[in-house]
C-alpha cells in the first residue's frame, strides 16, 4: 500500500468574508519549491479565496519569495510590477520601498531605521499614511485617539505600458505592536467606525465588488474600459485623495501632460473594468480611482472628474466594515493575494519610535487581464 501523500491545507479564515490559511505539508516548508501539485493546490485557492496567509515564513529569503511569486504567472519576464518611473521625484509612490539588492523586484517596506538589513546599509523606512495624500486628513487630536483612514485603494501596477501582476507576496518580518495596539478606521461618509491591529492592511474583494452592482450597473461594467493617466503615479501628485482612499478629488490640480515624462499614447494602459478569474470563471470590479483618467463607456467617454465619480459610486459600497478583510500581521505571516481580483489599501500610522519590517513582491504580467463576457 503506498503511504498518503504529504498534502497542502486550506481553511477558510473564520470571520471573515473572503481569505484561508494555508498549511504547507510537513516536507515543503518552503513555499517557492512546493510540488506541481501542491502548488496547483496553493495557485487555486489564491484564485478562490483571493487572500491566503501562510504564517511562520519568517526566514524566507528574498530569492524565493521572488520564485514563488513568478510562479503565479508563466506569461511574465521578471520585471518588478512598476518601472522605472515608480523612483520619479515626483510619484507618489517614491518613497514607498526600497528594493533588496540581491533580487531587486523584492521590495523593503515598513517603518524606522533598519540599516543592515539585506545588505542595505541605510535603510530608513517610512510607512505611508494618509496624512500626504488625503484632500482633508485626520486632525492630530483625532489620530491622538486612534483614528486612522485607508490610505489608497488600489490594485498593485504600473498602469503605464506593463500589465498588472497577478499575485503579489507580503512578508511580515518584523511587526512589533501589531498584536496589541489597535487603531479605529473612520468611515467620513457614513460615520461607520471599523477596529483593527495598528497598521493593518485593508482587502475589498473585486468580485463581491461586482455581485452586489444592480442589473443595470453589471451591464455598464462589463461595457466599460477604463484608461489609466500616462505615468499615472506623477499625474496625479499635486491632487489629494477623497477621505476613504478610492480616488482623488478633482480640483484640476493634475500635472498637465506635456511636462509628464515622456510618454506614448500605445504604452496608455486601457483595462477593462471588469477581469475574469480564470479559476473560478466570477467577474471581478477591477479599477485603481486615484489613478483613472478617462472611462470609455457605452454611453460616450466619460472625462477625468466624471469617470472619478463613477468609479466611486460603483466601488464605495464594497469597503463597508463587514465586506472587507483586514489582515492584522504577525511576525512571519506570508500574504499572498490575486491581485488581479481584490483592492487593498495600507492604513494606520506610527508614532516616532514605530518599527516594522516587510518585505513584498510583485511582477508585471506578461498579459494584460481580461473581461470573459
Ligand atoms: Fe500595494
């Protein structure tokens, strides 16, 4: 008789409306090098569950975080989900990670000083808050007491010439405080309040997005295309972000076009609005609002303010406190999440003396996602 085959688990996160737990068989404790049929097991349930944690990965080493997220794509080439253009003086995203030298698509992110780590000799890191980039954030007295916002939902991409990655791996290595200090995220709409650990990060599921449209909405979705700014990141750097992070409010502040970086109009990203998983065959709501320029739409195009609007009416809905996920880390969780099917968001902030260490991956598609109607 031969013996069972050492198997990989998945358990459904309890309390929460999407994500699983994974539980590596007891020989494949590293998850870049699980066998072909573990990891068709790991590879369906990211597609199913959207978000999946495998905890006490704290070792993994940046190589192998890099293999394990290229294996969620044959189609890419190993360039990191961002050009270039990611370091530009002007992109929001500047100051948002640090690559590791000995495999630069593995970024460094977190808070505080870690000079040292993975050869870096200065490494200061700085947790993005919303502080920077909301239109009206947060007053001192109120983030005094706890009160935090989501920082910017948003799928992780370029939007300019490369193809939205897959997956993305977030590594916990380092996250002193997580377990005990909470922080409250405050809903300015509707006055919701929603508690979690501090620092938290925030998923909204692309396809519970899309289920709960009416009729009419799914029908406009599935008809929609949306156009991506050229260098979206630096487009938008002088406008401010509405207070749930979904998009930016539009007071014409924009960078004007010719003094973005060069750009082409064949490398302007048009994405559909809705993707379809290929595992599951559901409709996902897939759009980044801070970074929408136009929406081409069975009624006409839709210009920038008008095509924030939209996007903003469609997609509020699936943030409310009991439609998301937030994963409180801990030391060692390994996130792995479609990013191709879910929005997330950073949120919280930290005090002076805040430390954590992550590490994160992702890598531009060599296809640019789909809409299967
Ligand atoms: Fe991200």
């Amino acid at each position: 008789m031969p013996s069972a085959q050492p198997t990989l688990s998945v358990t459904p996160l309890p309390d929460a409306p999407f994500g699983a737990v994974i539980t590596l068989p007891a020989d494949e404790q590293d998850p870049a090098f699980l066998s072909e049929a573990n990891f068709k097991k790991l590879y369906d349930a990211v597609h199913e569950h959207l978000v999946v944690v495998i905890p006490g990965q704290k070792d993994i080493a940046p190589q192998s975080q890099y293999l394990l997220t290229k294996r969620f794509d044959p189609t890419c080439e190993g360039a990191y989900g961002h050009s270039k253009e990611f370091r530009h003086e002007k992109s929001v995203l500047r100051r948002d990670g640090h690559s590791t030298p000995a495999q630069p698509q593995v970024q460094i992110l977190g808070q505080g000083r870690h000079d040292g780590h993975a050869g870096v000799a200065d490494l200061e890191l700085r947790h993005p808050t919303h502080m920077s980039f909301h239109h009206a954030p947060l007053s001192d007295e109120d983030m005094a007491k706890g009160y935090t916002r989501f920082y910017r939902w948003h799928i992780d991409s370029a939007l300019y010439e490369l193809a939205p990655p897959v997956a993305t791996t977030l590594l916990g290595i380092e996250c002193p405080g997580a377990a005990t200090s909470s922080q409250t995220i405050r809903y300015e709409d509707t006055g919701e309040e929603l508690s979690t650990a501090q620092a938290a990060t925030a998923f909204a599921s692309g396809a519970a997005g899309f289920e709960r449209l009416s009729p009419e909405e799914k029908e406009f979705a599935l008809n929609t295309t949306v156009v991506y700014a050229p260098h979206p990141y630096i487009f938008i750097s002088p406008a401010k972000a509405t207070s749930d992070g979904l998009t930016m409010v539009s007071e014409g502040k924009e960078l004007p076009l010719d003094e973005l970086p060069e750009w082409e109009d064949s490398k302007v990203k048009r994405l559909p609005l809705v993707w379809t998983n290929p595992v599951t065959g559901k409709h996902h709501l897939q759009a980044h609002g801070c970074c929408v320029w136009k929406l081409e739409t069975p009624e006409g195009t839709y210009e920038l303010e008008k095509a924030r609007e939209t996007l903003h009416k469609l997609m509020r809905p699936n943030i409310g406190p009991s439609s998301i996920y937030c994963h409180n880390w801990e030391e060692g969780d390994l996130v792995i999440f479609y990013n191709r099917g879910v929005w997330h968001s950073v949120t919280g902030q930290f005090g002076p003396d805040g430390s954590r260490l992550m590490h994160q991956c992702n890598i531009a598609s060599g296809r640019d996602p789909v809409c299967v109607k």
